[in-house]
C-alpha cells in the first residue's frame, strides 16, 4: 500500500485506474488503451475480491493467470500493476463495508445478495489508495457501473468514472473471463445471449414501447437454444435499473443466463 501511495505522490500529471479480477482479456485491455489516452500514467489493480462473492458462487474456481496478465499489460503501456492480497486488502477481516443504496437492489442486488456491497467497499479502497483521476469500467457490467457512479457521486470522491464499451467476439458474445467455463458447445450456444438483445432492440426500432413485449422477444430466443437457462430478462430504467412498463426515454435491455457452468450477463442501452 505505501509502495503504492508513494507511486501516486510522485506522479505530477493525471492517473488513470482500471481496477480488474484478473485473467485479463481484450475488453481489460480496451479499458488500459482508453485511460493511456486521457492520462499521463495509467495504474491497473488485479484482486480477486472475496467479499463480492457469495458462499455458492465461484470464488475458488474463478480463473487466475498472473504472469499472462503482467505480460498483456506491458503490451498495453500500464506504468503501474497493484495486486494485493486479501491481508492488504483486508487487514483486520471485512470490517467496514459500503451501502451502495437504492441502485443496487434490484437485478443483480437481487440474484447476488451482498454482492454490491463487495463490490462498493473494495472499490472504493482501491480509489483511496491509487487517488486516481479517473477509473474506468466496462458497460458491460452495466449495473456494477450505475453503483459505483451512486458511491462516488454520493460519498463526494474526487475521482471520474469512465464507463467504456463491451468488446465483442465476432459473434456478438461478450468478453468476460467467465467465458473459460464453457465447453465448445456452451461455446457455440453463448452468442444467442447477444441475439436475444438485439432481436428486442430491432423490435423497440420498429416503434415498439411495450416492456413487456420486447421482454417476451427475449425469452423467443432464447428459448430457441437447449442449453440457455434464463435467470432474468429485463427492460429497465439505466439510472434505477427499475423495471418498466412503458418506454418513454432511454432503457437498458439486460439479462442473465446460464449456459453449462457459466452464468453469462449482457445488455445493450436503448437511447
């Protein structure tokens, strides 16, 4: 930590953060290409963050290659690779945590209780230790965003949050390094998460506002591949991530489906 802040104090211009759980891949790099952009330096953290998990989830399992990481990052030009351990991060066990309020409860708040909670504490000790100019994260975890923009609007940091695009496959399947899991027939089914997506947002284009029925253009599609298992779809308010009846403004399409051991989450912002 003090190796860290002293690598910040001698920094004179601006420091951009990206913070990740590792096992890097093209979208984390994406993040790194943006904040060497806008910054004169760019610091990246890698922790495996235990409190963000819950006790049936994937914490042992989730996929770690450290020196494979450390090697893309000295492609992409980080000037700094903070990886601390659960004792640094953690010194004296969770101890305080962060309430990340309203935007947290429902979708992912709701299937992964606690989650965001994690999620809030960890990332803003990570913001205190670097003191970045800016942090910046993927949209594709569209809800991780809108709360940590609530935490650091609400509890005054000085800091920007970058949302940044979702990196794709050529087949429209999201980067994620939850995408190890799958098998190469998971693999083959994964992409009908992105075509249920867009088979809603080509119905909303066509002048449909009715939540419920590009929420039923989902479902058609993914009932159409065996493997998906659908946890949730949903039409939502991208500030709230409340669920809607009728589409006046912009929306967030999202869901999370289950293909072979890999929960996969996708959306697309309808604006």
């Amino acid at each position: 930590m003090a190796d860290v802040r002293a690598w910040r104090a001698a920094q004179a211009g601006s420091v951009g953060l990206v913070p990740t759980m590792g096992y890097l891949h093209a979208g984390h790099v994406s993040l790194v290409d943006q904040a060497r952009r806008d910054n004169d330096r760019v610091a990246v953290s890698l922790f495996v963050n235990p409190t963000q998990f819950g006790p049936a989830e994937d914490l042992s399992r989730y996929p770690r290659d450290l020196e494979r990481d450390r090697t893309l990052l000295e492609r992409a030009g980080c000037d700094l690779l903070f990886v601390p351990t659960v004792e640094d991060m953690y010194p004296h066990g969770p101890g305080a945590s962060v309430d990340p309020g309203d935007v947290a409860q429902p979708l992912e708040g709701e299937r992964r209780p606690g989650h965001f909670r994690g999620v809030a504490t960890v990332v803003l000790k990570l913001l205190n230790i670097v003191q970045p100019t800016r942090a910046y994260f993927g949209q594709k975890d569209a809800q991780q965003l809108g709360v940590i923009r609530a935490i650091v609007r609400g509890l005054d940091v000085p800091v920007e949050i970058v949302g940044c695009p979702t990196v794709r496959e050529p087949d429209g399947l999201a980067l994620s390094s939850r995408n190890s899991y799958l098998d190469p027939d998971d693999r083959r089914a994964a992409p009908v998460v992105h075509r249920a997506l867009v088979a809603a947002r080509a119905l909303w284009e066509q002048g449909e506002r009715r939540a419920d029925a590009l929420r039923e253009a989902m479902r058609r599609v993914l009932a159409e591949e065996p493997r998906a298992r659908v946890d949730y779809v949903s039409v939502a308010d991208p500030l709230t991530f409340r669920e809607l009846d009728v589409l006046a403004g912009p929306a967030l399409l999202s869901m999370a489906v289950f293909v072979g051991r890999a929960r996969l989450i996708d959306n697309l912002v309808l604006s």
